[in-house]
C-alpha cells in the first residue's frame, strides 16, 4: 500500500482565540503537519494527515489505529510557541473540548489506461455542464456538421457533372461537323473521279479517335 494523505478543516466559530493540538495512536504510522496551533476568531486552519506506506494491509480491512483532536480558548494574540502540553490538561473551570476520529481503509480501483465509452461520455457531459453548453446542444451542432459536408460533396459532384456534360456537348457538335465535311470531300472525291486523297485519309482518322473518346468517358 502506497503513502497517502487527505486533510481535515478546522473552523474557530467563536469570537476568541483557540489553540488545538491532533493526537494519534499510532504516531509512527501517521504524520501530521500541523499537529498544534492557534485558529483565530473566524478562521479555518487546514490539517494534513499523511499515513506512511504499509507492506501489507489488513485481512478484514479493519484499522483500529485513532486521532484526537483537542481544543482551549487562548489568550489573545497567541501563537504555536506559546502552546503547551499543560494547556489542555482537564482543570476545574476550566474547558477542554476533545473529538475523536477513527481511521477507515477505502479500497480504491485502478484506473484503466483506456477510458471506456460510458467515462468519455460522462467527461463530455461534465464539460459541457462546465462551460454552459446544454447536452442537447450537443448533438445538434454534430448533425449540422454532417449536413455541411454532404451539401459541399453534393455541390462537387453537381460540378463535376455538368462540366462533363459540357465536354460530351461540345464533341458531339465537333462530331457532327466532321461528318458533315467527311460527306462534302466524299461528294467532291466522287466527281474528280479518283481515290481518297490525303485529306480525307486525315479526316477519318480524327472521327474516328473522337468517336473512341466519347465512348470511353460513357
């Protein structure tokens, strides 16, 4: 079992100055800082209690281990030196307030490395809760995210389209007037008489890589 500590609060709640000292049963067990002072009238003195570590703990996880804390009005202006062992000795007249506090063993769990779903969830829910976001909130602003990204694919998909209809378009035309110039230099090779010349040879070639080029981008 490793060193650990927590803390106590003391609070003066009267109008006079109190001087405490913390006692424990087992003074080589535990270390207290500070063990004596003096708490001004409506003030609070914080008290930290470090337990040493332990090769091994209790089968039953039970500590019979103890602490005492005394209290007594002081004279005004006290301070740590001026506290004594005598000053809370039980006296007639005079008041020693004491309270007792037993030790308790807690058994912790180790944290996974790994946070679950559910501790992701319940760290976005105490964020949200932190800076003034409403959990419902949340979702909304998730969902109107994914509307913006489907609307811009939307609109790069439309431009793509149009921009190959475009292209499709305006082959189409050229393709037609090909073969409109294809059929006049046919006319004319018919009335010379002769074979096809080089023009024609040309002509039909490029129909021929356009007509290809269309059909790939079907």
């Amino acid at each position: 079992m490793k060193q650990s500590s927590c803390s106590m609060q003391l609070t003066n709640k009267t109008e006079h100055y109190v001087a405490f000292k913390v006692k424990t049963t087992n003074p080589k067990q535990y270390c207290v800082r500070p063990n004596i002072g003096v708490v001004l009238p409506g003030s609070t003195c914080d008290v930290t209690v470090t337990m040493q570590a332990q090769k091994e703990l209790p089968p039953d996880m039970q500590c019979k281990d103890k602490f005492l804390v005394q209290s007594v009005a002081a004279e005004n202006g006290a301070t740590a030196q001026d506290i004594n062992a005598a000053m809370f000795n039980k006296e007639p007249g005079k008041v020693v307030d004491e309270f007792k506090l037993r030790v308790v063993y807690v058994p912790t769990t180790t944290p996974s490395p790994i946070p679950e779903d559910s501790e992701l969830g319940s760290s976005a829910h105490s964020f949200a809760q932190q800076n003034g976001i409403s959990h419902s909130a949340m979702p909304q602003s998730v969902s109107r995210s994914s509307a913006e990204t489907t609307k811009e694919k939307s609109s790069e998909a439309t431009s793509v389209i149009s921009k190959l209809t475009e292209e499709k378009r305006s082959a189409v035309q050229q393709n037609q007037k090909l073969r409109q110039e294809l059929e006049l230099l046919r006319k004319e090779s018919s009335k010379s008489g002769g074979g096809y010349s080089i023009t024609f040879l040309l002509v039909v070639g490029l129909l021929g890589a356009i007509v290809g080029y269309i059909l790939k981008r079907r």
